[in-house]
C-alpha cells in the first residue's frame, strides 16, 4: 500500500504502536548529516527514488505470494518521517494463520478467547491484587500487568507466571501503592507483542497515620551524611527485590514473624523526622514496627528462600526471602542472624533475633512486604492466602 502522508497524520502515527515493517524514502537525495543520523537511529532503510520500483514489486510479491517466513518478533515498530520522506510502505501480515482466521491474526485470536478475572476489583492503597489469565495459548506472550491510575499514568507493574498445579493458568501479583490516588483506574495486560486487555479497577480511599519522630545525633548522622556504602547498599537491596523468579515456595496465609500484636508504627505512616540540628525531613513507612525485646526470635512469615541475610548501614541486620515471583518479606534491625542466603526456610523458621540495630529508636521489628518492588500493607497477607487457588478457579469459570 503506498499512500501520501499529512502531518496530522503522522503526529496520530508516532503516538501509536502498531506492528508492521516500513520502508521509507528520501526523494531528496543526500539529507543533511542531523537527518541522516536520525533516520540510523530509528534503523529505517532509506533509498532513493529510482529503486522505488524495485521495492515496490518486492512488497507487491509478498503481498500475493505470502510471507511465511517473516515472523511477528521481526517485524519493526518506527516512526515514519513525513517531513524527510512524504511516502511509506507498508508490508502487511499475509501469514496463512491471518487468512484461515477472518482476517485476523494468531494474537488477535488469542486476545479474543483469553479470559482475565481481578481478585479483588478493587483495594486500597497498600493491599494486593491477584490478575489470573485462562489462555493455554497466552503462554507463549511474555505477559505483565500494569496499574494505571485515573489519568492514565503508570503506577506499578507486575509479571505473569504459572499458577502452582495449574499449567493452563496464568496469575500475576501487585500492589497499590501507598501514594496511589483514590478514583476509577485500569490495570493493563500487556505482552510482548503488544496490549492484550484492559480491565476497569477501583482504588479505594485510605486514610494513613501521622508521626513525628526525634532523632538523636546518631540517627540524624544515619539518614544524612553522604555515604557511598549506603548507596551501594540501596542499590544492591534494589536488585534483591527487583528480581522476578519462577520458584513458588509459598501460596498461603502468611503468618506474624513474632508474637507481640503491639504495633509502635503503622504501615504507611506520614512521618516526620526532627533532626538533632533543629532540621526535619519526611518518609513513608514501608512496613509495620512491632515493639519486642531485645533478643525476641524472629521467625519466617511464609516458606522461602534467603535472598538476603547482612547488615547495613540504615536496616541493621537484615534478612529478606522470597516466597514467590516477585513477592518478598523483610526483617529489619535484628540483634542476630541465623540463616544464610540460599537457605530454604519453612512456615515458622528461625531467623534470628530482633534488636535495634541501624537506624532505630528502641528495640522493635521491622516487618516489610514487597510485591513487584512496590511495598504492601503486611496485615492484608495475615488475613487472606496470598493466592487463593480455588477462588482463582471459580472466578475464571464461571
């Protein structure tokens, strides 16, 4: 198809992703130098206006003939330069799969038959969300979620993995973030051959508590003197929980890490700390502080392996595991250790012991829950399994 471009055309182009293969032309010969380096780095192929005709039977050719070969992973997303060219091509998908379908392509196809339920259809902000999916043929796209908010923007994202005795299932986990407004918003399935679904969500509205906290010299020093081992340290917990394996140790209810219910802070607290020089800075709570002796034992949460097990500068001793893809808790300012990284630890499993190790002003746990990097409210996975298989079945069939 050869056609000629308007402007408004092709600003409506460049904001869309749609998957076909261009060829462009300068009709102009030699472009300047800025011109040409643009075209390199948006890899079009540029040829001038007597090998038009040539290209043209070529297109024309895979047109009638088929295009068996070519496959839906090479075919190139550009943007096409109407003020440098003035025409395109464009090399549809004639694949024998599109014409049995109607028309349609083997990914329409499985965008039409794939069925996805939330679990809940709504939540606040803080409290998880399971996405399954019920397409045997999906398996083979590269599947995330994506949580938008009310206007559209980008919240969190999560990956698809298989649901444990259930190979034809698909599910993904994520949380609202803490900060995430309240109102209508979709969560987005995408993959790698491009956006699959959008389901309509509700985030809730959710009031969080207030605190000032004083800081001695100690801890002022810990939250703002420049130090590279902090950032070294962030950077390397980052990688942690930034990480989306395949292992599943844990699918149910999570269980309190000690025994003591008395929470010194809330997660997702607003707080503000008054430093020891009169300055004050502010932060959100990622977790909950349960207020325990030193020397209480610390236990694991949900079966798991150790991703993490040191101490660092701002957590003090620190052990984190991972209970499934993406999904992570984390014990902070231990007094000990007792695991090392690779261990594989059951319910209940003795990590060590609390203390007020690293940035802290009494002895107490700090308990964190990561889901795809985003931090969760730990008392949701206290009252509710993490993914609860027959619910997810339920849904899916009915």
């Amino acid at each position: 198809m050869i056609r000629r471009r308007s402007l408004t055309e092709t600003q409506r182009h460049r904001e869309r992703r749609e998957y076909f293969e261009i060829f462009q032309f300068d009709s102009r010969g030699d472009a300047e130098n800025a011109k040409r380096e643009k075209r390199e780095k948006l890899n079009t192929s540029i040829i001038s206006p007597r090998s038009f005709s040539g290209i043209l039977f070529i297109v024309l050719s895979l047109s009638l003939f088929g295009c068996s070969r070519v496959e839906r992973e090479q075919v190139v997303t550009a943007e096409v330069l109407a003020e440098e060219t003035g025409f395109e091509i464009i090399l549809a998908d004639f694949s024998p799969d599109t014409a049995a379908s109607g028309g349609r392509t083997a990914f329409e196809e499985i965008v039409r038959e794939s069925r996805f339920v939330l679990i809940p259809e709504s939540a606040r902000p803080g409290e998880p969300v399971t996405i399954a999916c019920d397409s045997d043929s999906i398996g083979a796209f590269d599947l995330h979620a994506v949580l938008l908010d009310y206007r559209g923007r980008w919240l969190t994202r999560a990956a698809f993995f298989d649901l444990p005795g259930e190979p034809a299932l698909k599910t993904a986990i994520l949380a609202v973030p803490s900060t995430a407004a309240f109102g209508d918003a979709t969560i987005r399935i995408e993959s790698n051959a491009g956006i699959i679904r959008e389901l309509p969500f509700t985030i809730e509205s959710r009031e969080f508590h207030h605190e000032t906290i004083p800081l001695d010299q100690e801890n002022t020093d810990l939250r703002t003197v420049q130090d590279p081992q902090k950032i070294a340290e962030s950077q390397q917990l980052w990688a942690v929980i930034s990480r989306t394996g395949k292992e599943i140790y844990s699918d149910g209810q999570f269980t309190s890490p000690v025994e003591s219910t008395r929470r010194t802070s809330p997660y997702g607290s607003r707080r503000i700390y008054n430093y020891a020089d009169g300055e004050s800075d502010t932060s959100i709570h990622a977790g909950i502080d349960i207020g325990v002796p030193t020397g209480t034992p610390v236990r694991a949460c949900a079966p798991g392996r150790v991703v993490m097990a040191r101490e660092r500068i701002v957590t003090g001793n620190t052990v984190i595991l991972e209970h499934m893809p993406g999904v992570f808790s984390l014990y902070y300012h231990m007094d000990s250790i007792a695991v090392a990284v690779g261990d594989i630890v059951e319910l209940s499993a003795f990590l060590g012991e609390s203390g007020s190790t690293g940035l802290a002003t009494g002895p107490h746990l700090h308990w964190e829950i990561r889901v795809s990097t985003e931090n969760a409210d730990p008392d949701i996975f206290l009252s509710r399994p993490l993914l609860d298989k027959e619910d997810i079945i339920n849904k899916l069939t009915n």
